[in-house]
C-alpha cells in the first residue's frame, strides 16, 4: 500500500527534523517540504510591493492556500512513481477539518494509497526556544509578536479526523521514543 505522510503542527514544533528523521528510516520515499515554496511566496509580496509577511492578510488571501495546492499536486504525482511521500508542513487549519482529511483520504484511496498523519507534539515554550535558535527571516514578525501569535496558534491534538500518530518532541528521549514507535507502524 501507498502512503502520503503528513508531518503536522504549528510551527517551530520540529516538523522539519521530525520529517527528515521519519523519511531517511523508511524505504522508498519522496521528501516534500512546503518551505520550499517560500521562494516563491517571496517573489509573490515582491512583485506586490507588500512586506513578506506570512501572517499577514495579504499572505492568508493570496498564498497560503496556494502552497498547499502546489505541494499536494507534487505529492500526488510522486504517489505515481514512489510507495511513501512526506509531506512536511504545518496543515495547521486542513487537519483540524474532518471534511477535508475525508476528501483527501477519499483522493488517496483512488491511487491505492492512505493517508498517514503524523502530528508532533511539542510544548509552546520549547517551539518558542526553537524558534529563537534557527533565526529565520519567516519568524521575524512572529517573534516580534509573540504573544499575538501564539494566541491564534492551536497546540491541541487534531480531533474527529481518524487516526494520528502522536509524535512526542519535546526532548530527545521523547523523539527517539517517537521515532522508533513510527519506523513500526510505517515499516
């Protein structure tokens, strides 16, 4: 059986390290990282002549979504040629949607493949640390505004979506833990 592997949470959680670990433990998979589109999303607020700011309403109306197209397309033509595609991304408004994981569960199972979701589970206090530490221009306005930021970010497990791996990263005996759980339900 096919999988696409969504490696969910807001960010800062370590979906990115998380996701790398997951992929280079499983046979025959393909690695999309929606950061990869940023970019892109600059070259959008370039061409725009508005500030690069992934919080802002200009970001929310006419990117956001847009990534998300962009990597699902890729993954579902990776599905055609590969049996594991990650997904690493934060999902953080689609996973909490029961329609949509049934549409693209639905999706999936036409190709012969099933969604896995994996959601890493991370204190706000230590994404807050982690984010101070990889310095990237995408978290300046978030650390500029952290508490208006964290207050619209949702930490809690995604519900009435089905299945989801709980991936626990809060320290690294938590994600050896974690990694280990997962390379047996994948393998």
């Amino acid at each position: 059986m096919k999988n696409l592997i969504l490696v969910t949470s807001p960010p800062a959680c370590g979906k990115t390290f998380v996701s790398r670990e997951i992929a280079r433990n499983l046979d025959h998979v393909v690695y999309l990282d929606k950061d990869t589109l940023i970019v892109l999303s600059h070259q959008i607020f370039k061409v725009a002549g508005q500030e690069c700011n992934r919080s802002s309403d200009f970001f929310e109306e006419h990117i956001r979504n847009y990534e998300y197209y962009a990597v699902l397309d890729l993954a579902f033509e990776a599905l055609q040629y590969e049996d594991n595609v990650l997904i690493n991304a934060p999902f953080t408004r689609e996973i909490r949607d029961p329609k949509y994981v049934a549409d693209l569960r639905a999706k999936l199972a036409e190709q012969g493949a099933n969604l896995f979701i994996v959601w890493v589970e991370t204190d706000p206090e230590v994404c807050h640390k982690r984010m101070i530490e990889r310095a990237s221009d995408r978290d300046g306005w978030k650390l500029a505004h952290w508490d208006e930021y964290i207050s619209r970010c949702n930490f809690n497990r995604p519900e009435n979506i089905g299945e989801i791996f709980i991936f626990h990263n809060n320290s690294m005996d938590e994600f050896n833990e974690s990694i280990e759980r997962i390379k047996k339900a994948l393998n």
